[in-house]
C-alpha cells in the first residue's frame, strides 16, 4: 500500500473521532484563556490514542502538549482552540440565526483547527505505530490565538527549539500553502493620569489625561508620515476619563497595534510610539504609564516544508464535496456582497497566484495550487505561528472549510465551522499535513535542507516580543 493509501485508509477510521473534537469544542466556544473544557476535551481524545499529556503547559492554564514516539525526528502539529465574542450561530445554517445572543462563536474556525491539527497528529501516530515511519510527534494546544499570543508565551518558554518541523493549518474559503510573511504585532495599553478640577470653575488647577490621550494619538497621525509603509497603527480609547464635560479627566487610556513586517522593526516603532506618548504627557504636564499586553513575530514560511505541503495537497486533492455541499455553499455565499467575496480571497489570491476570476462561477474551491515562494510579502494581518517559525522550520496550509469569498470573524463562518463542508475540509487538512510530515519524517535530505533554510532566515535565534513579566511596564 503506498503512503496516500494508507492515510485514507486511516483517516476512514479516525474521521468521527477528529470530527467529534471539533463539535464539542465549537459547542463549548470558549473565549481566548478561557479554553478550560476545550483543551480538556483534546488532551483526553489525545490520551485515548496513546499520546502522553502536559497540561498547563508553559504555566498556561489552557496550554496542552502531548507526545507519542521514542525514536527518530520530531515533527510538531499547532493546534488551537479559542472563540470570539459575539459569533454566535447556528451550526450549518445559511442565515444569520444566533444561537444564544452575545455568546462567543468559532468565526475563525479554531475548532476545525484544533481538531484538524490533533487528526494529523493521529494519522502520524498510526504510522508510526504500524512501523511506516520512524518517527516522534507532538501535539500542541495553544490558547488565545485570537487575543493574547499563546504561541508566543510558549516559544518563550522554549516549547518548539527542538522540532524538526512544524506543520499547521488554518480553515479557509480556498486551498494554497501559505507562502507569504505577516506582520508582527504588539498590543500596547499607554495609560494617562492627571489632576482633576472643576472644568469652568478651575480649570488651570487641572491637568487633562484625555487632551494627553488625544494628543498622542494627532502625534502618531503625524508619525505615519515618517515611517516605513508597510507599518501600521491603530489604536481605541479603553478609557475616556469620565462623561462630563465639567470635570476635567484625571485618567484616560488607549489601547495601540504596532504592526510592522518584521519583529525588530515593530520592536524600533514601539520605541517611537512611547516617544510620542512621553511628548503628550510633557505637554500637558500628566504622567502616562504603558503596559505590553501582547506580541508576535511574523510568520516565516520554510520552502522545503511547504514545498511537501503544496504537493501532499496536489496528491490527495481538494476536499470532495458533493452536491448538497455545492447547494449550500451557494445559499452562504448569497448573503455576501461580492466585493466582499473579492476582498475576503485577497490573500489567498496572493499565496496561490490564482486570481478572483479564477474562483468565480465557484461556490467551493476545487483547487490544489503549487508553492509560490514569497517571504518579502506580508499578508495585512498578524498570528502567533510567527513565533513558532522562527523557533523550527514551520510551514502552513489553508484548506477549503467554507463558500468560496468568506470572510474570517463572521457568523458565515461561524456556521460553516459545524457543517459537512468544514467537516470535509477538516479531515483533508489532516490527511495533507500527515502526509507531507510523513514524506519530512522520512527524507533525512529534506529535514536538512528545511534547517539550512531556517538558519539561514533566522540566523540570530528567537527574541521573543514579549518582554518578560517585570518588564512589561514602562513610564515617564
Ligand atoms: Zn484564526
């Protein structure tokens, strides 16, 4: 029997069990840090095939690790598990129907990435139990994807140093291998206090931390001008002072992204932005206090791991869907205006090197595009697999899980999570990350040059973006 056919052959048998993890951990919806039963239900399911458990790995209460084998490289799958507030929705239904109002939702299909991830760590096991393969696994539960970097807490702690190779996925509308870069990130709370006074009756014996706050905000408006253009800020007001116009705010506080295409040019940024809040409180004669909340790196995609992704894709194929598939995909993509569909295929445009007319005429990708090589690109958003990357060499997939022209955090997706097409999406990631890290495992040749090509990307190791907890706060 060849490789491809004994996957199938397991993934046949193993299909409802990797399916149930994900509908129990879509069902429970838990919030980023909150994945108590979500990483429960995974940790049991991975003791169940003989996979050994650490739970509150890297002191993260939510945080698992398991590993299977003795002998032989050792190739990590990243799982993940958290919801996202307020995506509520019935499960498979092609109308916005919520489940429960205000409830969390799997809008970005963690759950189908949990239990994708925890298949291809099962489909590995088998082979490695029936001697295919000689080979070690792990398995990575890794909370708070959405907010607060879990990833990057446990490359801190040194989790993923000693893998050959990571393998990870993330449900989409199209299939490609994840070729392109992505910014990295930092979430910064700059926190103002001042004097306050009555507003007409003393105002020069008061000190506004809100003008601080609006004034570093214009000062970071001006700051765009003069930095690099792929950075980014945005920022929210978490505190306004107060809701009356006659009392001058003696707190106020905003919370800043700094994103940039690489992790030590968002590190050079940071420095300018609290430049900027240390002027605003000079000018205004208050004190602001800042607080790293999270960081991540940006995403480093190894050529040879992802050049065995794209052609496991292209062997085993895109999901098969059938004709109820097709009809319900439809009735998906009619509550989503086209330009919408457009902009939501952006990105995998970019890593497939298809373009939208590619996909139109399409309710469900049929697609298993070829590797495009292109580190210097960065997608426009940020993950946490970027710490994974510059730790081992790491490649990433995207598997069709959803009408095509879906758009990631909605209740589309949310619904599609928990529906036969996800489900069908689901069990291929799992079959094309087994295969292409059975091919790694077993080509001594290919570990090598994935590890030439990972030091050769990151040839000073891993710093990670984080800083350590007593360095978190800074102030003027
Ligand atoms: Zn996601």
């Amino acid at each position: 029997m060849t490789l491809v056919e004994q996957i199938q052959l397991l993934a046949q048998q193993k299909e409802e069990k990797i399916w149930q993890l994900n509908q129990k951990v879509w069902e429970y919806a838990e919030l980023n840090w909150q994945e108590f039963r979500s990483a429960e239900a995974t940790a049991l399911a991975l003791e169940e095939e003989g996979f050994t458990v650490t739970r509150n790995a890297a002191n993260l209460p939510t945080a698992i690790v398991a590993h299977y084998g003795t002998q032989g490289p050792t190739i990590g799958f990243l799982g993940e598990y958290d919801a996202l507030p307020g995506l509520s929705q019935q499960a498979g239904c092609p109308e916005h129907q919520v489940l429960e109002t205000g409830a969390a939702g799997h809008g970005c299909g963690h759950s189908m990435l949990g239990a994708g991830a925890f298949g291809a760590a099962v489909l590995l096991k088998e082979l490695i139990a029936n001697g295919t393969i000689t080979a070690q696994v792990e398995f990575f539960g890794c909370p708070a994807e959405e907010d607060g970097a879990g990833k990057a807490h446990m490359a801190r702690e040194g989790l993923f140093q000693h893998l050959d190779a990571i393998f990870t996925w993330h449900p989409d509308s199209a299939n490609h291998v994840m070729g392109t870069s992505t910014l990295a990130v930092m979430g910064v709370e700059y926190s103002f206090t001042g004097i306050t006074a009555h507003a007409a009756g003393a105002p020069y014996a008061g000190r506004s931390a809100l003008d601080a706050a609006e004034l570093m905000n214009v000062g970071c408006n001006y700051l765009r001008e003069h930095m690099i253009p792929e950075a980014k800020l945005h920022y929210a007001y978490r505190d306004t002072g107060g809701t009356a116009p006659n009392v001058v705010p003696a707190h106020a506080a905003l919370h800043y992204y700094i994103r940039a295409p690489k992790v030590s040019q968002m590190l050079e940024l940071f420095q300018r932005v609290n430049k900027v809040a240390q002027g605003a409180a000079l000018m205004t004669e208050t004190q602001v206090k800042w607080k790293v909340i999270d960081a991540c790196s940006d995403f480093i995609p190894n050529r040879p791991l992802s050049q065995l992704l794209a052609e496991s894709l292209a062997e085993l194929g895109a999901p098969a869907f059938d004709e109820q598939d097709q009809q319900l995909a439809k009735k998906f993509q009619a509550t989503i205006p086209e330009r919408q569909q457009q902009e939501n295929l952006s990105n995998s445009c970019l890593s497939s090197g298809l373009r939208y007319a590619d996909y139109q005429g399409l309710a469900l990708d049929n697609h298993t595009p070829a590797y495009i090589h292109q580190p210097q690109h960065a997608e426009m958003g940020s993950t946490d697999v970027g710490d994974a990357s510059y730790c081992a060499p790491t490649a990433q997939c995207y598997l069709a899980c959803c009408a095509l022209g879906t758009g990631g955090h909605t209740w589309q997706f949310t619904a599609q999570s928990n529906s036969s097409i996800g489900k069908k999406g689901t069990i291929q990631a799992a079959k094309v990350m087994a295969l292409a890290a059975a091919k790694a495992a077993s080509s001594p040749e290919q570990l090598a040059l994935a590890k030439q090509e990972f030091l050769q990307d990151v040839p000073n190791g891993y710093t990670c973006p984080l800083p350590a907890p007593e360095q978190k706060e800074g102030e003027q």
